[in-house]
C-alpha cells in the first residue's frame, strides 16, 4: 500500500517560494480606456455588491504556453487592444467608484480606464512544476500592484498584467473589484476578452447591468435569520500559517462517497467534499468540543429568482447561507451529519431568502459576513477562467492564486484542474496553521483509504 501522505500532489507555500524565484521586468503601468466613447453616467451597485465583505479585488492567474500558430505576435499587445474594445460593452468597469450616504458605492461611468502592465520574466512555464497548482512563487511579480491605485473608491476597477515567459508562454493575472462582479460576472468579462482578442466584434454574452434587480425593498424586511452577518467579535488571528493544493479527481470522490449513507446518495460532489474539508478541518484545529463552528458558502442566485436573473448580469448575484454545528458533533457523528446540514442550507436560499439578505444589508449598514470560527467556501469550478482563448489555446491552469491574505486560514477556493495523468478534477486551496495542517492531511487520507 502506498504511503497516505503521498495520495495528494501538495505544495506548500514555503516549498513554492524556495523551489523558483524570479523578477519580472514590467513596463510602466498604462490606463486602457474604451476603444470608443462610452456614456458618461453614474451608477449605483446593487445592495448585494457593496457590502462590506466584498470591498476587495478577486485575484485570478492563468498560465498559457507558446502556439506556434500565433507566430510573433504578442500575447501584451493582442489582449491591450482587446481590453479596450471589450470596455465598450462593459464601460462601468473603465470607470471609478464612489461612496455616498450610508455606505452606498455607485460606479462614476468616467471611462478613465483599467490598469495595464506589460512584463517579462527568465523563466519557464516548465519551471512552475509539471502540475500547475496554487500557491505560486512570486506572485508580487506576476501581479499587477500598482502604489496609489488599490483602494475601493477612486481607482481602477479591473488591474491586468501579461508576464511574457522565455519558453514563449505567457501568464495573466487580473484583479477585479469584488463590489462589481462575482466569479462568474468576472468570468464572463474576461471570456468575452479572450474572443475579442481573437477577433470578435462582440463578447457571445451581452453584458446586462440591471443592478435594480438586487435593491433592498421600500420598506426593507428582513424575513429569514441571517446568522452570516452576526457580529465578528471574537475573531482569532492565526499565525504562522501554511497553504496547500489539493487534488480530488473520480478516485478521490468516489473514496469520499463511500461515506455517504443512502438517503443522501444524489448530493452534489460540491456537498461531499465540502462537509469533507469541514469536518477534518475541525479535527485537525482540535478546537473545544463545546464550541460551536460555522462553515458558509456562496451560492449563485441567478437561477432562484422568478423569472431568473438575465443571462449576462455580472454583478454580485451570490448570498452565503451559514451552518452550524458543535465541534464534538462534527469530530464524532458520521459524514452524513455535516452533509445534511450543507444540503438542507442550499435548499433554503430562495428568492425570499436572497431579498431578505439585500434588505438585511440596508437596515445593518452593509456588514461584513461573520468570519470567527467560520469557514468559507467559494466554488469557482463553473467561472469559466480555464476556458478562456485569446489565441494561444485554453489555460493550462487558470484560478485564485492564493487565498485571502486579510482572512488567512478562513476561506478554502474550488477551482477546476488536471493531474499528471490527465484526469479533470477539483483543487482545494486550504490554509491552516502550521501545526494543523499535517492533521488535516492525515484525517483526509484516512477518508481516501
């Protein structure tokens, strides 16, 4: 029998950061405004966008290797020119947010431009390892941070750099504004990046702004018990903290669901592993056995309202149901006890659940999602990232290169992924403190044996 520790390709993110180090050589940063003029107006977000736990950029990396048929051109130059053609569709994205009364940000449609930098490394796409997989070495190399324009308010809302490789590959990597798109909005910008690049005249999917479909209602009434947003009053910083990829193809979840009893058999992959991670987490944390522990996750609305939200709306469509469980009933009591409280929280979001959240966000002053002994999930397998072509082929890799720097350990990222042997399958981005994460690795391979 092979050896537990070795059933997961694992990186750490000390191991990344010793195994290649470079310096990318970046030009001058450049503003990319609309290829043509744009109209000059100003729009509020919706009141899902602009609550507090959303005010920061979603980070995206994707890996492209060289395409003989592409010639000479330049992956820079290809996608500059695409990006200001795509922002005539989506000019709000070329403009600049603002905060009012009560906390609300609305977009100043200024058509100022995004952030673009165009950059070099002497490195290989081979170097990064035969498995693409986050935590990437040097990310303050490949990404797009420019001094002055990071903040919420004022600066640019999308932030993009093409890092060209000596092996004639190339990376992006992009930051958008949380407050305007969720994963799948953002997946859709850049898709429709990817087939302007290659010539289109439009994206395949029509932007659709219609923030007022997610406006608190007049009077605002909140229906449901929204324990997501209670107030984070004991949050516990953890230090010397460590990430890890993990891997979890046909074999591995076919492993899980032998723990999965009957009854529950036509639950989602996405339902498995999550009460998968939630539950060895715990253990591995050893936490009090009294204590109570929440795990949340985003659920795309789009599809609970009647009739559903338009193809194409790319704002925040997402809420986050919050479940609960005590420690001893997590660490003791089967699988299917975690499982059930996941699926009985999806079922719940309705469209009466999701007003009930916009209204919360009104009458609260747009709080932030509770993060104190809470894990988050965010499924990002259906964004689209690792289909995106802008003329070299599909990503060899394309995801969240990290997870949250000011909530380290809180959140775990789903991304879409391939093994060595070609198989399609998930990557969990998981951090933990140190001296948790070889448990964690145990009580999971424990489930795979």
């Amino acid at each position: 029998m092979e050896p537990a520790a070795s059933k997961f390709p694992v990186r750490s993110d000390q191991q990344a950061n010793t195994s290649l180090s470079f310096v990318a050589r970046k030009h001058a940063p450049e503003l990319i405004p609309p290829a043509t003029p744009t109209p000059r107006e100003l729009k509020p977000l919706s009141d899902i966008d602009d609550q507090d736990g959303l005010r920061y950029p979603i980070p995206n990396i994707q890996f492209y290797r060289r395409n003989p048929d592409m010639g000479n051109k330049n992956p820079a130059s290809v996608i500059k020119d695409a990006l200001a053609k795509i922002l005539v569709f989506y000019y709000p994205l070329a403009g600049r947010l603002k905060e009012g009364p009560g906390r609300k940000l609305m977009v100043d449609c200024s058509g100022q431009g995004v952030l673009f930098i165009e950059a070099d490394a002497d490195v290989t796409l081979e170097q990064f390892g035969k498995t693409l997989q986050p935590p990437f070495p040097c990310m303050a190399e490949l990404l797009c941070d420019v001094p002055g324009f990071n903040g919420i308010v004022d600066s640019p809302l999308v932030q993009i750099q093409v890092t060209r490789l000596l092996c004639g590959g190339f990376i992006l990597t992009s930051r958008m504004s949380h407050t305007m798109c969720d994963g799948v909005g953002a997946g859709q910008f850049i898709t429709g990046l990817g087939e302007m690049a290659q010539g289109s005249l439009m994206p395949s999917i029509l932007p659709v702004w219609q923030r007022d479909l997610l406006y608190a209602r007049d009077p605002p009434q909140v229906t449901f018990p929204h324990p997501e947003y209670d107030d984070n009053k004991d949050n516990i910083i953890m230090n010397e903290m460590t990430q890890r990829s993990f891997y979890f193809g046909p074999a591995q979840m076919s492993a899980l669901r032998r723990f999965v009893p009957d009854n529950l058999r036509s639950c989602s992959t996405f339902e498995v592993l999550t009460a998968c991670l939630w539950r060895c987490r715990t253990i591995a944390l050893q936490p009090d056995p009294e204590k109570d522990m929440h795990l949340m996750f985003f659920v795309n609305a789009r599809t609970k309202f009647n009739p559903h939200i338009p193809i194409g709306y790319y704002g925040n469509c997402i809420v986050i149901p919050c479940v609960t469980s005590k420690v001893r009933d997590l660490c003791n009591k089967t699988l299917s006890h975690a499982l059930e409280l996941i699926i009985k929280a999806k079922s719940s979001v309705t469209e009466e659940y999701i007003r009930s959240t916009t209204d919360l966000m009104v009458i609260k002053g747009r709080p932030h999602f509770r993060t104190h002994s809470t894990f988050i999930v965010s499924n990002l397998t259906r964004a689209g990232f690792n289909k995106v072509n802008f003329g070299w082929g599909k990503p060899l890799f394309a995801g969240v290169p990290y997870d949250d720097k000011d909530l380290p350990g809180v959140y775990s990222l789903y991304m879409p992924s391939t093994n060595d042997n070609g198989e399609t399958g998930i990557t969990a981005i998981v951090g933990l403190p140190i001296s948790a994460m070889d448990k964690f690795v145990k009580e999971i391979n424990i489930m795979l044996e």
